[in-house]
C-alpha cells in the first residue's frame, strides 16, 4: 500500500518533470526540471529494489552530467527561447500520431498474459551482486567504454586547444621562400 | 516495532539531530571567531554572555532583523532557492551518520542514527555532488561579475576535487567490504596489543586520510582552498549579493557541511565511536557518544586551526594540485590497497 503510494507519487513527479522541461521558456528551468526527473528516476530504481543504480544516478546523472548542462547553459548564456505560433503538421500528424501510438502501446502491455507489473524488490542490485557482474561476465564491455570515454576527453582536448598548436604556422623565413616559390612558379 | 512507533521513533531523531546539528554550527561560528582571534593573539567576542557564549543568539538576531534586499536585476526564482538547496542538501547528509550503537529507551531498541542504509556512504557522496547546484545557480542568478565568477570557481574546484575523495575513500571500503556506515565503523572495533585501536588510519590509509581530508577542505570550500570565497579577490564571491537570512543560510550549509566531513572522518578512519568503555549500565550507553563528539570536535579544531595559519592557494594552484598531485595519488593509494587485500586474502 505504502509501496504503490510512492510509486504513484515518485512517478508523478517524473511526468511533471518532464512535461514542465517541455513547457518552460528558460533554458535553466528546463535543466531544473530535469534534474527532479533524474531524482524521481532514482527512486523508482530504489522501490524495485537496485539501491546501487539509484544512488550512481544520483550521483552520475544528477550530480555531474546535469551540472555540465547547467555550466554550458549559464556560460553561453542561452536567454528565453521565443515562442512560436505552432505549426500545422504537429496539428494534423503529431498529435493523432501520438494517440495513436500510445493506444498501441497500452493494447501490447495489457494483452501481456504474464502481467505488466514486476514485484517490489525484483532487480537484485547489491553493489557486491553488480561488482561480480562488471568484472566476470561484463568485463570487455566495461573496459570498451572507459576507452570510448577516452576518446571523448581527447577530443575535448584538441578542440579546446589554441589554435596555432592545431595548426602549425611557417617560420618567417620559410614563409619567405614558399612565397619566393610561388612566384617564381606563377611568373 | 510496528509501523506507528517506528514513524514517532523516526520523527524524534530527525528533530533531535536537526536541533542539535544547527545548535553546533551557530556554536562553530563562535569557536571560530574565538579560535581565530587567539592564534591572532586577541580576544574573540567577549561581551554578550559569559565569555562571549551568547554571541551566536545576537548572530541569529541580527540575521532575522536584517533588511532583506532582492537586487533588482536577479533571476528572481532561482535567486530565492539557491540557498534553500545548499542548505537542504547540507542538513540531509544528517541522516546517514552514526552516533553510537543500537540504544533501548524504554521497550524501544533503535540504533542511533536515523536510517541505515547499505549504500550509506554513496549517499554521501550522491548528497556531497549535488551540493555543486545551491553555489552554481547562486552565481548566476545574482547577475553580478563578481558573483558569476566566484561561482564558476568554486563548482569547478568542487567538482575537482570530488573524485579524490570518492577514491580516496575506496580503500576504506575494500578493508570493510560494505557501504554501510555501520559496518566500517563496526570492522575498526577492538585492538591490537590491547593499546593500538584497530583504526583504519592504522590499517594502511594513512595516505588516505590525508587526501580524504585535504579533498574535504577544498570542497567545503575552506582555507587554503577558499579563493573563491575570498574578500580580497571577489568581494564575496557566489554570496555577494545575498544579504540577511538568505547569507545566513549559505552561512549555515557551510558549516553543516565541515561538521558532515568532521563526522565522515571519524567514522571512517578513526573508528567512529569506540573507545574504552566502563562503569554502570547507563554509563556504557553514553560513553560512545562522548568518544564520536571528541573525534568530531578534534576535526572541526582542526579545520579552524588550518583557518588561521595557511596561506590561501591561487586558483591554478589549487586546480593544478586537485588534478596533477592528489588524484595520482588516490589513484595510486587504490590500487596499492586493492593489491594488499588480494594477496593477503
């Protein structure tokens, strides 16, 4: 009973999240907004039971990657968006098509013969259970994507980098005889 | 314990750590003042109360009756909640820590902590890097150079510094095996030769405690890592323009925070609260309560020591050591632990 209440109420506080992220015109408030989805996402790990994973999206998603979003947004200071009058084609094919795919949605869960609904507790999610899993059956893919986030800190690098490290200019007195050579090609 | 007592049972210790936890930070305040002001060879406050001991109820009468200013370009929605979320989120980590063991009052039997939790020292952490939000949106919905700057200093440099103390305090968790912070204080009890305590500083970390300790300054945002708190550099920096009891909660979640590192390091590298224990029954139940307080108290003795006697770092020091020195050595303090355990076991 108690466990049905939070999930009611940890889920309405996802979908509002998420409808108000749609719904206001700064940026900012969008990233706040956000940030309640993320909270509200962890405690939806912790009623099925993955302590684990809720706190790491605490601390993950909630706590660095929304902090990023936050840095960019006041950094390029991103002002109020402006609203636009809508557009004929969300009219006549985005809302329809929503419905539509929502009511088929709803018809594959509910003619699910085993029941939609997993029991509280379900995911075992002991950090000890989840450590054995990322270092025997998950190893390679867990050391895969520490050098896929590699890759990006090494982008971030050059990109951030002077611009004449990236591309390295003549010294005077080659510039000199590269355009010397180019004259006497051309004359 | 039915669901009923365990509500009232749950609701007490909330009040009674919340009442307690505030009480000790206005009363932090004065230590600090009076701490300071004897390294400095002066008297602290002297005049209100015996030995200046009712200055922090003349603080929080002069925070209430302050004039409350909206400067009038701010962001007005997040202006208001930046100090609301810094003071949440430093009052909530509250309620993972530990005091003592398990008491019975009367038929009830409760451990002395609010809840305990097995991922209780990822929740600090998760509490610790969400504490980034109340400094970032108080910069920038202040709408001032000085408080924008101050802001982007002091979330970079706590960012930094985060993922030293979370590694520093891995090779805690590989001696203990569990996230519980009952249990790593429960894996330091007794001793060896019956005088050296079973401690974790004495376990190996002592590296690690030194870099548990230095990270935890610098995300507290203390001396010698408070540049972007300093007067003489940013005014105020992300707190500039904040005045009466909006300051004062920024003021409040700073130091709710030192206590919850103080907390943090007693429980985890110097055995929490045991200590030799004697005499009646009534005597045993208190007698780790008063170990844990003077641990705690040593910390924050030592935070306002640190205060008054270092230099502060310039900000590309302070970045350059958080990146370049500790993380290497946490790194290495990992894995050096990792390999002891798995040779030994």
């Amino acid at each position: 009973m108690l466990h049905l209440l939070l999930f009611l109420v940890f889920g309405a506080l996802c979908i509002g999240g998420a409808i108000n992220l749609l719904a206001q015109k700064h940026p900012i408030s969008s990233a706040l907004s956000l940030i309640v989805v993320m909270g509200a996402l962890a405690g939806e790990y912790l009623l099925l039971g993955a302590e684990f994973v809720a706190v790491i999206q605490v601390i993950i998603y909630a706590g660095a990657v929304m902090v990023l979003f936050i840095f960019v947004i006041m950094l390029l200071n991103a002002g109020v968006e402006e609203h636009t009058r809508g557009s004929r084609v969300a009219w006549l094919l985005g809302i329809p098509g929503m419905i539509a795919v929502g009511l088929m949605v709803a018809w594959v869960l509910a003619r699910n013969p085993a029941g939609i609904s997993v029991p509280l507790g379900a995911l075992y999610g002991s950090p000890k259970v989840i450590g054995r899993l990322l270092f025997r059956e998950f190893l390679l893919p867990f050391e895969v994507t520490s050098i896929l986030i590699l890759i990006a800190i090494m982008g971030a690098v050059v990109l951030a980098s002077p611009e004449h490290r990236r591309f390295p200019q003549p010294e005077p007195e080659e510039e000199r005889e590269l355009v010397a050579a180019g004259d006497r090609r051309g004359a | 314990m039915g669901i009923g007592t365990y509500i009232i049972v749950s609701l007490v210790k909330i009040v009674v750590a919340l009442v307690v936890l505030l009480t000790a930070v206005a009363y932090i305040v004065l230590l600090e003042r009076k701490l300071v002001g004897r390294i400095q060879n002066r008297w602290g406050p002297t005049r209100v109360g015996p030995f200046g001991l009712l200055q922090p109820l003349a603080d929080g009468a002069k925070f209430l009756l302050k004039e409350d200013l909206t400067p009038p370009y701010v962001y007005k929605p997040l202006y208001l909640a930046a100090p609301m979320i810094a003071l949440v989120f430093a009052l909530t980590s509250i309620a993972v820590i530990p005091i003592g063991n398990w008491v019975s009052v009367g038929p009830v039997n409760t451990p002395l902590q609010i809840t305990d939790l097995n991922v209780g020292l990822l929740i600090l952490l998760g509490i610790t890097s969400m504490g980034v939000y109340g400094v970032a949106l108080a910069g920038w919905s202040s709408n001032s150079k000085y408080s924008l700057l101050g802001s982007l200093r002091a979330s970079a440099q706590m960012v930094s510094y985060e993922v030293s103390l979370g590694l520093a305090l891995i090779g805690v968790l590989i001696l203990a095996g569990s996230f519980s912070l009952r249990d790593i204080v429960d894996s330091q009890a007794g001793t060896w030769w019956r005088w050296l305590p079973k401690w974790n500083l004495f376990k190996g970390q002592f590296v690690a405690f030194f870099i548990y300790l230095t990270a935890a300054y610098a995300e507290t945002n203390r001396v010698p890592f408070d540049l972007p708190e300093a007067e003489t550099e940013l005014v105020a920096g992300y707190h500039t323009e904040y005045s009466a009891m909006k300051f004062a909660m920024f003021f409040m979640a700073e130091y709710a925070n030192m206590v919850t590192v103080a907390c943090l390091a007693s429980l985890l590298f110097l055995g929490g609260w045991h200590g030799p224990v004697f005499g009646p029954n009534w005597l045993r139940e208190v007698l780790p309560i008063f170990w844990f307080v003077v641990r705690v108290f040593f910390f924050i003795f030592l935070y306002i020591w640190v205060r008054g006697t270092l230099p502060r770092f310039r900000y590309d020091q302070l970045m350059a050591f958080g990146w370049k020195v500790l993380l290497p050595l946490a790194i290495a303090n990992l894995v050096i632990t990792a390999v002891v355990v798995a040779l030994r076991s």
